[in-house]
C-alpha cells in the first residue's frame, strides 16, 4: 500500500519538529546544568554580591586603665570611607566620567590621598571599595558635606561612611613601651595591646541588608543586625603618677650622662610583684607608632641608598618599640653582689663581720682580677666589702660558696628561667651551666660579670633577698573587666619558691641600708631608710667586636623602706658618653629622684633629723590678693622670709610663685605696685657644698630648691636648672643637684 505523498512530508514535518525541540531541550539543559551545578555558586555568589550589603560591624577593644582607674588606652568612634563603583558604571558615559572626577577631587583633597588612586577606585567592578579607614569624627563631617553640597551629582548613592572605632592613648609617651600600639586592623602589634589581644579585642558584629547590582537600596527592604560586644577591659598595676616621675627622671639622666643606648627604670612592690612603672627611653608616641624622634629621622634621612635607608628606618622603629626592661640582657655588675652575698649568708659560709683583705686585685687558676680600687681597700667585713663593692672580696666569697652550691642557688633565684611576666618578648638569659663552670669563671660570676640576664630577673631577685626570701611572680595586669565593666578576673600574688630564710633576709637588709648609707650615698632619701646596691659593667662582647674599651652600663637597686621593704626601684644606664660612668654616680642619683618624690604619694611617712629638716623643699604660700600684713603672715607662718617692694597695702605679684619650692630660709618677694620686677644674676653654684650654694644664693637675691642627697659630708652640687650668668627675676626658684662623684660602691 503507498503512502500519500502529503501525508509523508507532514510526517516528516513533525518528526524534523520534534527533533529541533528534542535539540533544543537538551541545549536548554545542558546550559541549565552548567549555570546552576558547575558554575551556580559562582553566578551565586555574584548575584548576592550585587544584592546583599554585608558588613562587619567593628567591636570597640577593651580599654586599659591603670591601678587609679586613669584611662591609658581607649577606642573611640572612627569612619571608614567606602565608594560603590558599580553605582557609578551604570549612568551615561559623560556623567560617568563627571561623578568620577568629582568623587576623586573632592577626597583626594578632604582625606588628604592623591588623585589618581582614588579615581582608580572608582572605576573598579565592584560595589564596595574602602577609600581610608579610621578617619577622625572631622574628616568624617567633611565628607558628609561635600556629599550634600553635591546633590546635583547624586553623590550620597556612590559614598558612604561606615562607623568603626580607632585607638586612642591620651598620654602620648607615658608607659608606651609596656602599653604598646595595634595596626589598621586593630590587632595588638606590641606590648599589652599584643599579649592580651585576645582578651581586649571584642566580637564583631555583622549587618546584612539588601542592595541592587548600582550597592543602592532595593525597591523591598531587607536588613539583619548582629550587635557587636566590646572585648575585655585590663586594670594595670601601674599607675600613672610613678610611671611618669620614672620617665621623666629617666629622661633628664639620659640626655645629662649622653646615653647612647636608651636607658630602663622600674618600680614593683617587693611583696606582690606588682609593677607600678616600667620606664624606658627613647620611646615613642603610640598614636604615631611609625613615627621617629627627630634624631633618630635625621639618621634616616642621612643616607642616601633607598635600601639602606628602609632598613635603618626598621631597624630604629624596632628599637623605639622595644622593651628594654624584659627583652635586653646584660651583665649586672656588682648589683649582682646582693645574690652572692646571699647565697654565702644562707649556706653560712660567711657572716657580716667576716674579714676579708683586698690588696687591689685577686689572681684565681690563673686569671688576675683587678679591684676598682687598684691601691686596695685593705682589711674590711662583709657589710664593708660590700658596701665597698669590693671585686676581690666577692671572688674570695665565690670560691668559699663553690660551682654547685652557686649553680643552685642562681636557679633558685630566677635567673636560669624567664620571669613570666605578662609582657611580650621576653628574653632568655645567658650564663655558665654548672658542668661547664670552672674556678675562673665562677670568679667572674661572683661579681656579675661573664653572664646576661635581664633588668626584670634582676629586680625580683633583690626583692627576694629583701622581702623574706621570696621569689615573687612578676606582673602588670590587676584585673579583667567584662564588657559591663563587672571584674572577671584578678591576678593573684603568687610566690614561686623560698629561696633565703627570713634570717637571711634580714641580714641582708642591714647589709644594703650600710651600703647606702656608706657607699651608695646618692641613693639616699631625706626622711627614709634605703638599702641600695649600685653596679657597673663593661659590655665584653660589644667591646671585642668595636674595640671601644668605653662601653658601660651604670645601674643601681633600691629598696624603702629598708626595715619592712615594700618598694624596689631599679635604673640602667646603658652606654654613658658623659664624663661619668659608674653605676654609683650616674644611675643613684635617679633611684633617690623617684624614691623622693613616690615614698610621699605612696603614703610613706617620713621621718626627718634635724639636718635634713633644714634643707628640706618648703611649699610657698599664696599671698597674691592679700593684705600686706596677712601676706607677711602667710610667709612667715611658712617658715620663710619676704622682701615687701612697693608702698602698697595689697600683694599684686610675688617670686617664687605660690606652689613653688624652696628651702627653708628662702625669700619671698612681694610687690605691692605695678613696674618690672628686679633683675639678679644667677650665680655658678657647681662644686659647691649645700652650705656654700645657701650663702651664695642668698647673697645673690636667688631661691634655692636642693635635689639629691644633701645630708652627708662631701656632696658637691654638679648641675643646676638655670645656667649661671643668666638675668632672672629676684626671688626665681635655681634647683641646684648634688651627688657624691667618689663615691665607694660602684
């Protein structure tokens, strides 16, 4: 049978129909499968690109306080400036390129930025690019005007600010090298910030919201908030009144003795471990941390090589940072002399009247040995040998205590392990292991040479020796507060061993208030008892490597008040270009400063003789505004005496100024009429003793305020705040400085 010819070409008219949509099935499939299984998370993840604003919401960091609750570190509100380029392609080439220029100039100019990087910015495909982070609540405010002053432009759709937190240090310096500083990312890069980062950094929050492919609001409105949570708050134990009487002393000691090296000083309480200050300078602003001193650029600047010149520029930013009270070594020097003297008393190998002969040097397997003192000191006891930091002595001491008992004990004390303060960067110590260590170098160690350990092993060890024995834990954190400011956590004082007995201790107390007292004598303190122990020590291997016999470090140990410690103060000077070097007359005189002027704001009564009450610094009384006779009465009441210039009845000005300082017997000035003041010369007051510097200053119409021990013989005055010669009102405060420049313990 045949088949119509009509009904075949419809046949083959369905049968083609049904293989081009079978074909075109399967394309539609295949495309299918390729967009939404092979290439779907990608085309995914676009689209929710486009569409949804995701966005960390910065959690504010913990702030850091000291002891008193003075706010050290905060967070305080700051704007990320973003620009949403994928806003900008969608409008009309010549409006594009308008909206682009104008975005480029004007935050080029308001964020300080250059041109071409922002207009590059904008022109990115994407909907969200970063301009610049943590700009200040100002530059923000400028920002949002140029978006309102250019409606026109439609600016408000294609920038935006978005509110995060930047960190703050009110004090500038103070304490910088324990608080350290964060990077763009808040994250601690040094320091506290760095150690307890996980503690101070909070959990962020996160705001999702809906956006079209311009980063614009779409037509719905779709938004989830996770609320961020403020990390961790720390209660230091410094505080801020100590740490900035170290700094500044320190500071005035640094430039005065031309330290190459930066210099340290710390006080802690000898019974709890607790740091009130830990100073070291040169340091640096942390608001600024890339930022050098002027001395330290102009080095920089100097070189000319560009790969030089980046490597010096971190190599100074690193040393600025560094902490030179946990993370440097050096050889302690006679200070050390407090462990080996305790060690001996302990094992009751000496007491403090064995005698001991120096001839001004000791010779053991074959080394010689010099004493500081090359004529000798002749016949002297233990509390003598120490006070006069007799090399010779200590040797002699070593060899009774011998390698293994030393070893032992130099363990017990710390030195063979860090101290664990909470502090980033803690350096090891360096020293003769006990197989290792024969008569020679057992010699050395005696002394505190031949071995390195750190400023922060070295003042818990003489808290050790001095608080009954114990080895305490080191700390710098108090408490933890929650983000309520609720306390989380407190540390706790802890004791790590027993290393003396209390016999020992106290032993050792009478032992360093002689050595103050006799050879340490710019340690003392007007009003208080101190035990001190000074040390000097040449930098061996700096010196092989230099040839620069000249390189030394000058430190000293304090401890008040003597008879019940609570109180250490330790300052290294490292690399003194000045005429002095020795620990004795360039460190003690700045451990007296600060004792002098925290024992008084730590509550520490004094108690003065009769000698040191006449030297001691009177406050001078307001009189401004008083009636002459009430003015007369003031000055009088204070213990001072007044000059009356004018024929006035009522005080317009006086010199010194009320607050000011003076010792007893000093001169108050009181005009009673308008007109310039009188005129006096400052006079030389160097080399002189306190008496002289009263008598010429009083015939000078000058006002005299004594730093430094004045009470024992033989001081002379080295330094004075205004230079003589210079033309000063009558009546203007000179500070005159005096220290003993012979003295015994060095």
């Amino acid at each position: 049978m045949s088949v119509k010819p009509g009904k075949m070409m419809a046949t083959r008219i369905v049968v083609v129909m049904m293989v081009l949509i079978l074909s075109l099935s399967l394309v539609s499939a295949a495309s299918l499968v390729n967009i939404m299984i092979i290439k779907g998370e990608e085309y995914q993840n676009d689209a929710s690109e486009q569409q949804l604003y995701d966005s960390l919401v910065t959690a504010p960091r913990g702030d850091i306080y000291d002891r008193n609750m003075q706010i050290l570190a905060q967070s305080s509100p700051a704007w990320t400036v973003y620009i949403t380029p994928n806003g900008i392609k969608k409008l009309k080439e010549d409006k594009q390129e308008e909206v682009r220029k104008k975005i480029a100039e004007g935050l080029a100019e308001i964020l300080d930025m250059d041109y071409d990087k922002i207009y590059e910015y904008t022109g990115k495909k994407s909907y969200y690019v970063i301009v610049k982070k943590k700009i200040e609540k100002d530059t923000a405010d400028k920002v949002r005007q140029f978006i309102l002053d250019n409606k026109d432009l439609g600016l408000v759709k294609y920038i935006g600010l978005d509110e995060t937190t930047k960190r703050y240090y009110p004090n500038g310096h103070l304490a910088s090298v324990v608080l350290g500083f964060v990077g763009s990312d808040d994250q601690g890069l040094s320091g506290i910030e760095s150690y307890y980062d996980n503690d101070l950094t909070g959990i962020a929050g996160r705001v999702v919201a809906a956006k079209n492919a311009a980063g614009t609001d779409m037509p719905f409105s779709y938004e989830k908030v996770e609320e961020a949570t403020k990390g961790k708050s720390l209660v230091l134990t410094l505080d801020s009144y100590v740490q900035y009487t170290a700094e500044k002393y320190l500071e005035a000691a640094i430039e005065e003795n031309l330290i190459a090296e930066r210099g340290a000083a710390m006080v802690m309480n000898v019974n709890t471990g607790a740091i009130l200050a830990m100073a070291v300078k040169g340091d640096f602003d942390p608001n600024e941390p890339f930022t050098l001193s002027a001395a330290d650029q102009a080095q920089v600047d100097a070189v000319t090589d560009e790969e030089e010149k980046s490597k010096l520029k971190s190599d100074l930013l690193n040393r600025q940072w560094r902490n030179k009270a946990v993370s440097d070594t050096y050889e302690p020097g006679s200070v050390f002399k407090v462990v080996t003297a305790s060690i001996a008393l302990e094992e009751n190998l000496v007491n403090k009247n064995s005698s001991f002969f120096c001839n001004g040097s000791a010779t053991v397997a074959g080394q010689h040995y010099k004493c500081h003192k090359t004529t000798g000191h002749g016949s002297q006891h233990l509390m003598q040998a120490i006070s006069n930091s007799c090399n010779p002595a200590f040797i002699t001491i070593g060899q009774l205590v011998g390698v293994q008992t030393f070893s032992k004990y130099f363990k017990a004390f710390g030195f063979t392990e860090k101290t664990g303060i909470d502090l980033p960067g803690e350096a090891d110590s360096t020293y003769h292991k006990e197989e290792k260590m024969g008569p020679v170098e057992l010699a050395s160690s005696s002394f505190g040479q031949t071995f390195n350990v750190t400023p922060m092993q070295l003042i818990c060890a003489v808290s050790a020796a001095v608080n009954g024995g114990y080895l305490v834990q080191p700390h710098i954190v108090e408490k933890k507060l929650d983000e309520n400011g609720k306390v989380a956590e407190t540390a706790a004082t802890s004791y790590k061993r027993q290393v003396i007995s209390e016999t020992t201790s106290a032993t050792m107390r009478e032992l360093l208030q002689f050595v103050s007292e006799n050879g340490a004598k710019n340690s003392l303190v007007a009003g208080y008892n101190i035990g001190a122990k000074t040390g000097t020590s040449q930098k061996v291997s700096k010196i092989l490597q230099t040839g620069d016999k000249r390189l030394y470090i000058g430190s000293c140990a304090t401890v008040a008040p003597i008879e019940n410690p609570e109180i250490a103060v330790f300052v290294m000077l490292d690399e003194p270009k000045g005429e002095k070097y020795y620990g004795g007359a360039i460190s003690a005189p700045v451990n007296s400063q600060i004792m002098g002027d925290i024992l008084p704001y730590l509550g520490y009564e004094p108690s003065y003789t009769e000698e040191e009450l006449k030297k001691l610094a009177i406050t001078v009384p307001d009189a401004v505004g008083a009636t002459v006779a009430d003015a007369k009465g003031k000055v009088t009441a204070a213990k001072l005496e007044y000059k009356v210039i004018g024929s006035g009845e009522t005080v317009l000005r006086q010199l010194p100024e009320s607050g000011s300082k003076v010792i007893s017997g000093g001169v108050v000035i009181l005009y009673t009429e308008e007109g310039e003041a009188q005129k006096v010369t400052v006079p030389n007051f160097i080399g002189l003793s306190a008496t002289e510097v009263n008598s010429v200053a009083a015939k000078a119409g000058i006002n005299i305020e004594f730093s430094g021990n004045t009470t024992t013989g033989g001081l002379k005055s080295y330094k004075q705040s205004i230079e003589a010669g210079q033309s000063v009102d009558a009546g203007t405060v000179v500070t005159v400085y005096f220290r003993d420049d012979n003295v015994a313990d060095r």
